[in-house]
C-alpha cells in the first residue's frame, strides 16, 4: 500500500506542474498552466485518478503485492508519459483534440493497469 500511496502523490506532481515547469524552462515563451491554479488543479486530478484507484486497491485484503506494484509502476510510467506527450502539444493529434484525449486519458489508462494486474498476477502464479 505505501508504494502505490507514494506513486500517487509523487507521480501527478512530476506529471503536471513539473512538466509544465520544465516545459517552461525549456521554451521560456511557451504559455503553461503554471499561473492558473485551477488548470493545475483539474490536470492533477487527471493525472492521480488512476494511481488513486491503486491506492485504494491495495487497501483490499485479498490482493498479489508484486503485481499491485508492477500494475502501479505501469500506471506511473503511462500517467508520465501520456502527459509528457501533453506538454509536448500532442504531436499527432489536431489542438481540439488534445483536451478530449487528456480527460479520456485517466480511463484508458485504468483499464491498461488492470489487464496489467490481471497479467502479472497470472505470472507470478
């Protein structure tokens, strides 16, 4: 459970106001969502929802700990890179699109995580 627990808090914060930090850095006019508290807020809340969702999983009793933890280092590397594809401006995609894809973003993600969990509990039986 502290693994998950971990990976939710730090994942979403190296996620979204990090990437929009280095983002910034970067390409120093490029607009970010740094000045706006409630963008970050909502994106945070995007990013964390499926490692929240493993959070709570791993509070379940009956539960594989070694596939919990490669489902939620899963998580974790999809959550960064789905969002680094994000502040990279979406290459491959139209701009309207990009904002459907980042809140469809967390679903697809979970249902990954979970044929991910349900894989490595196979593979560790």
């Amino acid at each position: 459970m502290g693994f998950t627990l971990l990976l939710a808090i730090i994942v979403p914060l190296l996620a979204v106001p990090g990437g929009a930090w280095l983002l910034q850095w970067a390409a120093p006019g490029v607009q970010t969502a740094l000045g706006n508290p409630d963008i970050l807020w909502a994106q945070g809340v995007l990013a964390a929802a499926p490692l929240v969702a493993l959070a709570v999983f791993a509070l379940i009793g009956r539960r594989e700990d070694g596939a919990l933890n490669a489902s939620a280092t899963l998580a974790a590397l999809l959550t960064l890179a789905v969002w680094g594809w994000y502040h990279m401006g979406g290459p491959g995609i139209a701009g309207d699109s990009l904002g459907l894809a980042m809140l469809v973003s967390p679903l697809v993600i979970g249902a990954l995580t979970f044929i991910g969990y349900c894989f490595f509990t196979r593979a560790t039986r």
